[in-house]
C-alpha cells in the first residue's frame, strides 16, 4: 500500500510532531478526491477541524463552497479567456 486515508486529527498531531522534530515536508497531505494538496486546520469559530485545499478546487467534491458562485463564475470567465 502506498497511501492511505488518515483523520484530521491525526494529521494535526502530525504536523505539530514533525513541527517540534524539525522535520520540514513540504504539503504532505493530498486530498483523496482531486489528489492536490491540503492542510489540516484546528477547530475554530463554528467549524470543526477539517482538511482544507491550499487552493481552493471549484472541480473538486470536497472543496470548499461557501463561495462557489462568485468563484465559480470568476473561475469559468478565466478558463474561457486561456
């Protein structure tokens, strides 16, 4: 096995483990969906702790999309002047 699916709370404990030791990776978490990167975030405010892309993926299922219209529209504006 090459990968598998871990919790964000684990990721977290990670991180801050790796953080103390000094050992530096460089976005070590994928999302399982899209395969880009994400972070792990700590509870705050009304939500719970979750993954989180570094840029949000308006393709990706998992993404964020609090803000999907606007983002969405900017989003299909710039695919379709490239």
């Amino acid at each position: 096995m090459v990968e598998c699916l871990i919790t964000v709370e684990t990721a977290i404990h990670l991180r801050e483990t790796l953080k103390i030791s000094g050992v530096k990776l460089d976005k070590p978490f994928l999302c399982p969906n899209c395969k880009r990167p994400v972070k792990p975030t700590v509870e705050g405010g009304a939500m719970g702790s979750h993954f989180e892309h570094y840029k949000r993926n308006l393709d990706c299922s998992l993404s964020d999309n609090r803000k999907a219209k606007t983002l969405y529209k900017k989003y299909r504006a710039d695919k379709a002047s490239s």
